[in-house]
C-alpha cells in the first residue's frame, strides 16, 4: 500500500499520460471507421442509387460507394483487379461470365427488370415510326457492344423493322446515362435510355413495348476478392428485401 502510495506522489506525471492513453483508447471517435462498401454500378442506377444507398447506410449502418459505367467495361476493371466488393450489371449474363471464371462469392441474384424509353427534350414521340420521320435527327443509344440498355435498344429497332432504316441517324454513346445526356444538352434529337433516368422528368416520354427486345434483367453479384465481404452480402440481401423492391418500383423497374 505505501509503495503505491509513494509511487503515485513520485510519478504524478507518468500516471496522468497513462490515463490519457487509456481514454484516448476507449473514445469511439478515435477508432478507425470501416472503409466504405464500394459497388461497381451500371449508368441506369445513377438516380436511384440514392435512395438505395441511403436506406441501406439507414438500416445496415455501413457506408457506400457508387462508381458507375457501362456493365462491361465494368467487368473489365473487375478482372483486371478493380477493388469493388460489389457488381451491378443491367444483365445478367456479365455477372454469370464472372461467376463461371470463379470471380464471384455465392449466386448471381437478378433484383429488378429495367425499362427503356425514348426521350426527347424538344420533341413528342407517340411510336417509334416517329423516328423515321425528318424532325428527328440524331437518334443516341449506348453501345450496344457494353452496355445492355444499347443492346435492348437494337432489339427494338430490330423488332420494329427500323434497324437499318434508322442508322445514318443513330449516334452511340458511352452508357445508356450518357445517351440521355446528349438528348439533354441538345447533341441528340431523342435518347433510347431507361426509364429510371427520366421518371422525373417534365418531359413526356414513350416507355417502349417490352415484347420488342430481351429482358434487362438487373443483377447483383459479391465479389470474392471483396475485403468486406459480410457487408457486400447483406447488401445483396438488401437489395432482394421489399423496401429497395419499393424504391426501384418508384423509379420505373419492375420485379423479376
């Protein structure tokens, strides 16, 4: 006891640093965040991804990362070795390519069913015969080589007997968000985008008969080289769950 005594009148600083440590140890503040689940996005999730991600940081209480592209250049970063934890292709054959070369943890979960549309910022659409007509000029779609909603895009033409007709006016852009920005800013005279960029538009659009090409069936795959992959999980599990189900149906997708 006078040994303890005498050492703490000894080393009154020594025990006042060890306190600090001690409390500095023990503040929540001080601790290392986890670093955010980073998802690898298809350009259609551009606006709903809010929504989305803030309902899953609501109920999870894990941070997330967007990062969006076309779907396959997307999976060409994952395999070159892209960080991501999470891929969201807007088909499910990219997220099967990865499963079937051992990229992917678990199942290839289709979660929605995309839309696409014709828009325009200038002018009204009632068929897709409108395209023929000389008011419409240029005419963007994504790439159909990457980008499924390009893809879709083709098929439509394709099934409507406009393929051919239409190519001195078609203009291909980078992702199917991209195609609905050169409508935006007046470089295309109509976008074939999907329906979740322009629900909240005031401008009319024309959602195109889904009969008229392959389904884009939304996918959502955990990546087996994620460092987090019980957070990548769950948001998988979120994304099958009925509140995301609600927000995508708020944004024109529909459920597989």
């Amino acid at each position: 006891m006078s040994l303890l005594s005498n050492g703490i009148k000894r080393f009154p600083a020594l025990l006042t640093l060890l306190a600090s440590l001690f409390t500095v140890a023990c503040n929540p503040y001080n601790q290392k965040r986890p670093a955010p689940l980073l998802v690898a996005a298809a350009s259609d999730l551009v606006k709903v991804s809010v929504p989305l991600g803030t309902a899953f940081e609501r109920s999870l209480g894990a941070n997330i990362t967007f990062s969006f592209g076309p779907s396959g250049q997307l999976e060409q970063q994952i395999r070159h070795g892209a960080p991501y934890d999470v891929y969201l292709p807007a088909a499910r054959t990219y997220g099967e390519s990865l499963h079937r070369d051992g990229l992917v943890e678990g199942e290839v979960l289709v979660y929605a069913l995309g839309r696409l549309v014709a828009w325009s910022k200038t002018l009204s659409l009632s068929s897709l015969d409108d395209l023929r007509e000389e008011r419409v000029g240029r005419i963007a779609l994504a790439n159909p080589q990457y980008a499924p909603y390009g893809l879709a895009a083709q098929q439509a033409l394709q099934s409507a007997g406009l393929w051919q007709i239409l190519q001195p006016k078609l203009i291909y852009a980078e992702s199917v968000s991209h195609a609905f920005q050169m409508a935006e800013t007046g470089n295309a005279d109509v976008a074939l985008t999907a329906l979740a960029l322009v629900r909240d538009s005031d401008r009319p659009f024309l959602v195109l008969n889904q009969k008229l090409y392959a389904p884009i069936e939304q996918a959502a795959v955990v990546l087996r080289s994620s460092p987090n992959p019980q957070a990548a999980k769950a948001f998988q599990e979120f994304l099958r769950g009925e509140e995301a189900r609600n927000i995508l149906a708020a944004y024109g997708f529909g459920h597989p």
